[in-house]
C-alpha cells in the first residue's frame, strides 16, 4: 500500500475511515496506533518525490525555477554560516524570542528543501541539529509566560503561532528524514514534533475544534504530522474533529467558513490568511490519500477560495473591506500557495498571469509547473469579470457584489450587502466603492493601523479602528441621525444581514440591488447599484439609487469618501477659513473636521443637479452628480458637507482623507447619483482634456416595481436606465414596460439601458 | 558651396559673417538679399539628407526605430483623412483656434517627416495644402484680439506661440520643399514664411532681441527661417539681434541665460522648457554652418545645460524648485530632443540610459542612433553625483548645490543657494530638500497651479501661488518674525544673491555652505548642509546646521515639510482635538492649520534632542533629531509647532502638506539637525524593521573658523563631522584640528567624518 497515493480510484480507506471513531479513545491514549494503509515515502506533504526528480532535473536548466532556486540556496548558505540558536520562550509578538523561532521555522523549511534538491548532508546535517535542540528545549516548556488565554502557546505567545511553527517544522522534518537515522527520528518526534502535536490537539482541544483559522493551523499542522509520522488516527481527528464527531475540524471547516462562492466572511483581508492552512493541509491530503478527492469537495470549493481571494483585488491590492491593511495583494505568500497549487490541480493559464505578478516562483512540484508555464509564456489574462459573491454558509447571508468590466485597472464597483463578518467586520452594510485606471476613487479606509509598528499603538489595531474605521461614517453608506448601523453593537449586527433582492451581470451592464431594515429602527434602506458602459459615448459610469424608508423624520447622512484633489463643485461652498471645528462628537463623526458647507436647498442655480468634480492621481477627473431634491419652503433641509479626518487624533493616527456628505433632513428620501470618469489631466505632457462633466441632467422615475433613471448629457443624448425590481423570478426574457413623458418603453430583464432616441 | 555643411574645417564664411553688419540696414528693407553660401539641400534643419537616408533604410528593419516610424505613420494617416482646417485666430490660450494652430503645426511636422521617410506624395500634398491655406489667411490677420500687450502675435494670443509655430511650420516646409513647385513655393514664402518672420523679427524687435526663452523661440524661428529661404541676414539677426549688435540674439542668449555649469536661474522646470528652441537651433546651425562649431561655444554651454537638465532631476522628476509643477520629468518633449541632439553629438553611452526612460524614439538622424543604441543594448548607467550648480552668467551669483550617491533613487540632497530666479523665484534662500528611495522625504511644495484646469483659476497660477507657495513658510528655510525674504519683495530678491563659501564632494562626504545678511534687516543666517555616507552602519544621513545671527531678539521658525505619516516624536505634542486656528494671518501663515504645539523647553524628557519619526509611502522610517538648546529658564522659548496646508483656502487649492516648525526666541541661535533615513515597513509581507531612530545624541562644537557635529548612535558609535570654515582656499590637503573634551581631532581638507573611537 505504499505507493496508494499514486493509484487512482477507491481504495479500501474509505471503509477503514468510517470504522476509525471506535479506536480514537484508546489512540489518544497511546498515540502509536497505525493503520497500515497510511505509511508514506518522504518527502510527500506539499512536494513529494516526484517533484523532486523534477525540480532536481529543472534546477539544471536555465530559467525561471533555477534562478529561484539559487536565490533561495544563496539565502539558506548564508543561514548556514550562522550559529543555531533556539532561545527559551520569553517575549510576546515582535520581540526577540518570538521572531527567533519564527525565522528558526522558515530556515528549516527552505533549508530542507535545499536538502532534497541538492543532495548535499551539510543541510540536513543544519536542520537536524535544530530540530535536536527543539527536541531538547521542547518538554522542557510550560506554558509561555506572555500566553494569551484563549489560545496559549509553548514556544510562541499564542497556540496560533505554534501551529504555524509546526505546520512548517514537520514539512522541514519530512524533507530531512531519509537523512536521519532511526534513534534521530525518534529523538526528534518524541521530543519535539509529538509533544508540539498532541499540544495543539488533545492539550487544545477549544482551539483544535474550533471552526475558525485558528483551527484550520492547528488541525494542518497535526494532520501534516500524522502523515509523516504514519499516525492517521492524527489525521482522522485533524478532518473530523479530536472525537472524529464531525462537530469540528478541517472539514467542518470546509463546510462553514467559506460560502459556496468562496468567500471567507471577514472578506478578503483575512481569506487570504486563512488561505494558507487549507491549501497546504489539503495538499497533504491530495498527495497522501487522493482518493478523498479533497479539491472537489463541496464543488470544489478550495479551488473557488483561491481564485475568488484573486478575484476579490483590484490592480494587484485586495479589496480593503472590514478590517483590512490596503497594502495586501495578490502577492502575498499566502496566494502565491493558493495559485501555485491551483495551477498544479487544473492548469489554468489565467492563473499563470496572477503567478507573473507575484514574482515569487516556490520551490515545489507546483511552483516548478508554475515557472514552466511562465518560461513557455503559456499565460492568458486572469478576467476581472463582474461577479455575485454569496455569504454564509449556505449562501443565504448576504452577498458582495463585484462589477468590473474584465482588466484588472478597469472601472469596478465593490457593493458590499454581505454579513458583518465577525469581529473585524465593520458597520458598514450597502457601502460601496469605485475604482478606475488603477485606483480608489470612492473608497473604504480599511483598518486603522500599522502592523508591527510599535510607537503606533504596539502594531495592534489601534483606537481609531474603534472611534472610527469600523463606524458607519467611515464608509460610504447611510448614517441615520449620526448614529451608525446596529448602534454599532456587534452582536446584533451579526443577527442581522442585509438581503440581496437581485444580481444582474450581461454585457455592458451589472447590476444589484440589496436592502436591510434591522440596521436602524424604524428606517429601512435599499441599495441599487448598476456600472454601465455606454459604448457610443466611450463610457463607463456608475448609478446609485439609496432609497430610504422611515416613520418619522431624520437626518440621513451619506458620504462619499474620494480619492483625490477637489477640482469644483456645481454650487456655492461656504468654507470654514480660519477656525475648524469638528463635525460632531461620537459614532467617528468626532474625527472629522468640517471644511465647509453648501445649502443645496438655497442654491438654485445648481438646477437640482449637484456635481462634485475631483482629480484623482491617476489623471482622471471624477464627477459624483446626485439629485437634489430640494423643497424650496424648506431652505436648510438639503446640505453637503466638505469634511476631512483629523479631529479627536492625539497622536496623529489617521491619513488626511477627505469626504463630502449629503444631508437630507426628511421622512423617506430617494439618493439618485451617478459616479462619471472623464477627461485626463496630464501636466507633463501640457494638455487638459474633459476637465468638466458631461451630465446634464437626472430625471428618477418610480413606477410599482418598476424604477428608471433618465441621463441627459450636455451634448443632448439621453439614456434610460430601467428596473425591474419584481420580487418574483425575472428572467432576461421578462419583459417590462416603463412610462415616462407618455412614451412607453419596453425592456427585458432585471434592468436595461435605453438609448431614448432610438424611440423617437 | 551647396554642400559646405559636410565639409570640415575653416571656410571664407568667418569672413563673409564680419562683414554682414554693413548691409544690416539695406536687408531689412529689401528682403531679398541672399548671400551665395547659404544656400543649402533640404531638408537641412534639424534632419538633413544623410539623416532621411539612413532613417529611410532604418524603417525596413525590425526595431525601435520602426516601431516608432508606424506609430506616427499611423497618426498621421488618420490626421490626413480628417479636412483641414486653418481657422480665423479668435480664442486665447485653451480655447478652439489656438489648440487648434497647435495641432496644426504638429501635424505639419509629422506629416512632413513621413513624407520624407516614404516619399508618398499624398504626404507632401496635405501639408502644401495646410500651408496654402496659412499662406492666404496670414496676410489677412491683424493682431490677434485676445493679444497680451507685452508679446503679441496674430495667430495666437501671444507671440511665444507665433514663434513654436514658425520652429514648427518651416521644418515642414523645408520636408516638402523639394515637392513643390516654384509657384507653390513662392506663394507660401510670401503668404505665410516671410510675414511670419518679418513679423516676428522686424516688427516685434522687443521679443526678438530680448535676452529671454521668448526671445530664443522667435530667434530660432527667424535663424530657422534664414536657412530654409537661403536668407542669411535672417541669421545673422538671429544670431546677433536686429541690428547684428550683439546686444541680444541667439549667441547673447547662449552667454546669459545659463550659469557656466549650465544652470538656468528660473531652475529646472523652466530650464526644461527653454532648451527646445535652444538646441533646435542650435541643431540648425551645426548641420548647416558647422564652422560656426555652436555647440562647442562657451565651453560646451548647449550640452552643459542638457545634462544638466537631466542632473537637476530625482527618480525621473525635477527637483520643484520656484514655480514648478511636480509631474514633470525627464520624459518631457523638451529633454526627448536635447538628450537625441546630444547623444548625436557626443554618443555618450550614459545619456541612452536616460534615453530609455524615456520611451520616445524621435524620428531624426539623432532619434535613429539613439534606437540603435538602444537596441543595440549600449547603455550605461547615468550618473547621478553630487554637483554644484553655480548661479549667474558669471558663476557667482550664488549656487544650487545637489548631493546625491550615485543613482537616481539613492538618497539626495537639494541645497537651494541660488539668486532668486526672477518672477517665477521663490522666496526661499537657503532651503533644502532630502530624498530617498525614489521619493521626496523633506521637500518643496513646488507651484500652486492645475496646468490647463479651467475650474482651477483658468489653469494659471493660482492666488496660492503668491500667499503660499513662493513665501519662506513654504520652504524648508529660516522665516524671521513671520516676514518672508526680502518681505516677500521681488525687485530686492533679485538683486541679492547668498554666497556660497565652500562646495567640497569626496567619497561618503559631499558638503557645502552658504550664508545670505540681505533677506533681513538685522538677521544673517549661514547653513551648512553635508550628506554622508557612514559606510560602517550601513546609513547614509543628513546634517544641517544653520547658525542665525542678529542684532536683537526675533522669532525664528525653521519648518520642516515632510513627506508621510507622522509615527512619533521623543516629546510630548498638545493637539488640537476639537478646533484649529490658522496658525498666522499674513505671509503664508494664514494658509497653515495648527495641529498640535509641544513646549521642547519644558519637556525634560527630550533630554535636548528632539525628535519626529515619520513613514514615507516609499515604505521607510525617516527621523528628524534637532537640538534643543533648552533655556530652562524660560519655558516658552523654544516650540514645535504641528501644522498642516489648508486654512484660508476656499476653494480647496492648496494640497494636504503636513510639516513640523521648530520656533525660538531668541537673538543669536544655531539649529542642528540630523536627518535619518531607517527601518522598513513592510505590511504585504508582514515585518517592520527600525521604526526607531539610531541617533541617541548630538553636540554642537564651535571653535572660530571650526565646527564640529558630534553623533552618538543607539548602539554607542560616536563620530565627528568637523568642519574648516576658512575663508581663504582650503584644499583636499589642508591639515586642520579640533579639539573636543580635551582630545585633538586632526582632519584635512572642507570636512571628514571621524570614527571617535579611533583616537582612543
């Protein structure tokens, strides 16, 4: 049975697995029960033998694997030249202990591999007399003296990072174990890798069970340990929880932390951390024991969480939903596995062009297949298509919807109708942002901090992530009465999700509609979103209808936080010249100061029309043109306020963003806006093109289920954008018919976009 | 003589061109005199014949060269199936007929060349087409109705764009000569050519002979015109002004305009914009009077001030210095022609690296040996070292001194010691700016001005530009009592210049000092600026000593305007949470926000070194230590004040700049800082190294004409930077000695940095 990870088809496992709950009591207590059929050749986790013949046979070849190699050889001979050093446990995150073992676990991890592809005993000789003195230092250890309750560690202040250290440990221990002899193995796992495993399992079992990435380390890091140390009792409990109850473990996981569109509901941010465990681990599992066909599983779904992590970025950084640092992307190590191994199961090319961005090819059987695709230039581009990213487990928690128009840099909209996603996630339900050639346009600050910075608050999330980054008025959503959504209480949020009513993508035109009534009282809120290319015009815009409901009156807020230098706006602003005050006192509005005021209302020049012109660095200008509604008996019930963030910040945390909210004081009220590129601003090259809008005019029509946005252009074309908002199945066939002015025009579909003279 | 251009060595021209003032009188009445040497083949401007030939064999063959050829051929032909237009001139600058003469001349010149390139008549035709249509409506133009007083012009508004079109517009006709008739020629010689000229020489003798880039455009127009109508008074004139009395005219131009180091004293972003005329002409001259051997004159001044245009830039942008607007680069038009004319000329391997950045191969003889060069792989790198710049026609008007380590992203300094630059001068005697790692650490804010942004005070320069960004506050220098330099007054900064004392650059050492008594009554101040390279710890810093002397106690404030997040300071900041007040009313002051004060007197703690760490967005640490030469005292005198650009801004102008202002009281003061670039903050792959300074203390020693800085680091390191302030020469060999706590200190030459602990 020894080669069964190369045999296709079922094997008698299956039969062997369902029997395995009888003897997990008596296994936890001996830990030396072995089924026979899950004894394994070395290496054989992430990279197995047939890798390496391959990788030992590519390294000889000029290209991009041996220039890989060499770095990596060049970095781990610089290692080498080190003393070892395996310091007892003293300092939490970032302090000196902690970082040692940290870069002790990689440096066994690259210098095990520059084992297997060299041959050369020098380095396993350097892994093993580390992994000697773990095993020394090892049982040794209490509990660390900086532990976190809830997930304590031995050698790292958190069982997180113990698991990270073991999940690289036993793979290093893997590529070396050919080199050792049988009384250095047994040395090594007695005293390091069995004390670390049954730690993180039997010792942990809160963590071990937990559905949650935490888990996901600790369960890849015992079940990678199984494999190698032929205990498959450990793998058993690492899928199916420590009394294999299901309850738990890494399929459980599989089953709850992902949705059935691959999202991770904290969003991408932490997706791509989680990331890491379930490709590595399932890697494992692929190579061990293919017959349990783990990438197809639940349709699939690893395969959907990698690529949906790479669908989830724009221009190469992920999109900065809930508590996210903006500077993550598509190269971090966790997606170059993600990719790596995607491209090793299905071939892809279009992963290819993700793998040329990173510039990371890894020294594994898939990074070789990786590094053989880009030499041959078998790439294709990865399409950045609009798509409806279900939440929850069962797909029924909301959704975030992705409107692109296939590049990477294209025009995209981010509307987030998703659950509140934990803990990092922020109050912030039918927000929305806009990107085009490159950058933020409308944009989400993402989390306040500065990782590992310690004058910033110890390099933790800091207080404004609080008082600010996770409150309503961060976001570019409805803030009723400067309170902001659930009163940010995170419990009811997480009751609480919004409801995608309906998704439309077809060419030239994607758009959703998502609503939730438990974010306030007595207010309810519903959120169209459409991004619209009308090609005759050579252009891409944005529509936002914000339809608000209530009982009673309100002040609604609803800001747009832009990127860029404001250029003009269509009204009087009345600027604050040299006192500024801050906007408010509580729920984030006490970190923003107000620059200026206009009275829409009072304004009627602005001709119901008020128009924002920004310039963003990318070149372009921006123009957001929103309906003013205005009651002219009433002249202070329609605002926009020109703020910037900085009040309440002692310590100089937050970045300079700047915003402008609309404030409408009123009972229902209907946002109509449309977000429009234009034009270029190139000062080296001496030209100005477009720097001014071309809308003219919105007209918002409101029919039962039937709604339309009429757009007048300065040059006097006209469109209709009409809506079908029928709850029941509308299908593209679903035919509809809007009045407006007396004409009747007909449309199919959830939506369509009329050019309004080819009525006439 | 039809072929003097490419015969070498004296010719009886030198004589012909002495005598030519005699008939100076009768030329300009008749027109028509022509002098048998200066016929010429055509084209012979900036391409002649052996170009066309070699480019015309280039574009069969594979290459940059060819790609460049089909892109514009390709624009061209699009150009040709579009109807011409020659409008009657009616709109200023922006407007319809001025862009629209623009496009038309470019689009003579590209058409002219791919004619010449394929000898497809259709080339010729359109543009003897375009030209017939200027040679009827010129005749027919008064002046133009939107002229400005001071320079007007008939198809334009003002006589700067009459001349960029004749530059242009006779390149194209002299492409087409040969396709033309005698009729056809004649008719568009006295239609168009000789009006233009006539126009902008005779009848406009103010701009032709004045020593000014305005003057250079209409010199190289007439000088061009000369050559191509085989009218040598035209070019005498050119040469040597109307009357050929060498009072103004292209070779005065040439002895004025540039310092001898080839600096241009409005800076770099205008120094950019007068080289085109310069070295167009200057082209003109070689390939047709090489005798005259021009850019050999003054010592080499045309390609001095090419490269020196490329020196004068980091990462690619010019150093902002006076009115500049930051985006441009060494990719401008301007500098594609001047780097091409030079590399033609001198074949520098060097300059085709800058070429490369480029991305623009010119289709000229010079455009097709850079391509080949480039393909051809012969690039090296440009070197970017420290350079001194003198100022003024003679060299000793002060000085612009820059220090960099090599490349074009190590870390530079900008040393501001120059005249004031005329109109578009700032007042900013003795700034500086610090860069690294591609980007502006400590840097000038540059102009207030959205080229060509009609919502943005028509795309002029703003109102800012004057209240903000030409004051002192604006800059990294000394402000006195809130007043700028000169009191902000132009004619009393034009006449006094700082003085340079000493410029000295060795290995690891480059540094310089400068002194200016005139820009205040009774306040003398001396800075004296090093970058060093302390090749032990791996760290290159900055140190600034600025000594203020006056005769009575005034406030003095030296801001620092830095690039990035503010991380930390060693001192406590009393912010300003819920209001801000401007921090001053006149001088710029009315434009700053005042964040947060710190009383450095009073806070003991800062142990007399003050110290604000920032992040740049290039990823690094940067800190700034001063000395806080604390009178305890008197607990206010000595602030730092937190400021950021916005106040007095109603129409949002003014960009967010944050910056740092340490104030003191006092009558006679020395400020001494150290700038220090460290660390890196890396979120994508999760570290952050030294987020702390390395500086733990500075001394100041002052011994007559010797100083001495003295650094302590972190880790117990101790250097010395000791510095001779002799008047007389002080020479590499020059053997000083400084005294500090008892030990002498030898040092030779300017400057060293001494290892302390060496002499123990």
């Amino acid at each position: 049975m020894k080669n069964f990870n190369i045999a296709a088809g079922v094997s008698p496992m299956t039969h062997v697995i369902k029997q395995a709950g009888k003897i997990a009591l008596l296994a936890s207590m001996t830990c030396a029960i072995s089924l026979p059929v899950m004894a394994a050749q070395h290496p054989n986790l992430v990279i197995n033998q047939q890798d390496v013949t391959a990788m030992k046979q590519a390294i000889t070849q000029p290209g991009s694997f041996q220039n890989a190699f060499n770095t990596t050889q060049s970095n781990v001979d610089k290692g080498l030249a080190q003393p070892i050093e395996v310091p007892v446990p003293k300092d939490a995150g970032g302090g000196y202990t902690h970082e040692k073992h940290k870069s002790n676990y990689q440096q066994m991890y690259d210098t095990g591999i520059i084992y297997q592809l060299t041959g050369d005993k020098k380095y396993a000789e350097y892994v093993k007399d580390m992994l000697l003195q773990y095993a020394t230092l090892y049982p040794t250890l209490p509990l660390h003296p900086m532990r976190k309750s809830n997930n304590e560690g031995k050698l790292f202040w958190q069982g997180l990072n113990e698991a990270v250290w073991l999940v690289h440990t036993i793979q290093a221990y893997d590529f070396i174990y050919d080199a050792l002899t049988p009384a250095e193995r047994n040395t090594i796992e007695t005293g390091a890798i069995i004390p670390a495993a049954l730690f993180l399992s039997e010792q942990s079992p809160h963590t071990f069970n937990k559905v949650h990435n935490h888990g996901t380390w600790a369960t890849a890091a015992v079940g990678m340990s199984g494999y190698v140390l032929d205990k498959p009792l450990w793998v058993e409990r690492a899928l199916y929880d420590l009394n294999l109850a299901k309850k738990g473990g890494f399929m459980r996981q599989l089953d709850e932390l992902f949705s059935p569109d691959g999202y991770y509901n904290e969003g991408p941010y932490y997706q791509r951390y989680a990331l890491m465990p379930f490709v590595t681990f399932a890697k494992a599992i692929e190579q061990n024991e293919p017959q349990r066909k783990i990438f197809q599983y639940r349709e699939g779904i690893l395969l959907k969480a990698i690529t949906s992590t790479v669908e989830l970025s724009y221009n190469k950084l992920f999109f900065p939903l809930n508590d996210a640092i903006k500077s993550k992307g598509i190269d971090t190590i966790e997606l170059v596995n993600g990719v790596a191994i995607a491209y090793g199961l299905n071939g892809d090319p279009r992963l290819l062009d993700i793998a040329q961005q990173q510039h990371n090819i890894l020294l594994t059987g898939d990074g070789l297949k990786v590094a053989q695709g880009l030499d041959n230039k078998l790439q294709q581009p990865f399409p950045f298509v609009s798509t409806l990213f279900r939440d929850g487990q069962q797909g029924d928690d909301g959704a975030l919807v992705v409107m692109r128009q296939g590049k990477a840099t294209d025009q995209a909209i981010v509307f987030k109708a998703t659950a509140q996603g934990l803990g990092h996630g922020h109050f912030d339900k039918l927000t929305w942002q806009f990107y085009d050639a490159g950058n933020e346009i409308v944009s989400d600050y993402g989390a306040a901090r500065f990782l590992n910075v310690e004058a910033k608050f110890g390099g933790r999330y800091l207080p404004e992530n609080e008082s600010w980054a996770k409150q309503t008025i961060a976001h570019n959503t409805l803030i009723v009465d400067e309170k902001s959504h659930f009163n940010g209480k995170l419990k009811a949020a997480n009751k609480n999700n919004p409801t995608l009513h309906f998704y439309s993508a077809k060419q030239d035109l994607t758009i959703a509609s998502a609503s939730i009534d438990t974010a306030y009282d007595d207010v309810a809120f519903k959120r169209t979103l459409a991004l619209v290319n009308i090609k005759q015009r050579d252009a891409v815009i944005g529509i936002d209808i914000m339809r608000v409901t209530a009982n009673k009156p309100h002040q609604y807020d609803l800001p747009v936080h832009y990127q860029g230098q404001l250029i003009d706006t269509n009204f009087d602003r009345q600027a604050s010249l040299t006192q500024l005050s801050a906007l408010g006192t509580e729920n984030g509005y006490q970190h923003l100061w107000l620059l200026a005021t206009a009275n829409l209302a009072k304004d009627k020049a602005a001709n119901k029309l008020a128009k924002v012109t920004w310039l963003n660095d990318n070149g372009h200008f921006y123009t957001h043109s929103t309906l003013v509604n205005t009651n002219f008996n009433n002249a202070t019930n329609e605002q926009m306020l020109f703020t910037q963030l900085g009040a309440n910040d002692p310590d100089m945390n937050l970045r300079q963003q700047q915003s402008f909210i609309h404030r409408v004081n009123a009972t229902n009220h209907t946002y109509v806006s449309v977000m429009e590129p234009h034009g270029e601003y190139n000062p080296s090259k001496e030209y100005t093109l477009e720097a001014t809008s071309n809308i003219a005019g919105l007209i918002h029509h409101q029919q039962a289920e039937l709604e339309a946005v009429q757009i007048r252009f300065t040059d006097g074309q006209q469109y209709l954008l009409a809506i079908n908002h029928a709850d029941n199945a509308v299908t593209q066939e679903t035919q509809s018919v809007i009045s407006v002015n007396g004409v009747q025009y007909p449309f199919s579909g959830r939506a369509e976009l009329l050019d309004i003279k080819e009525f006439k």
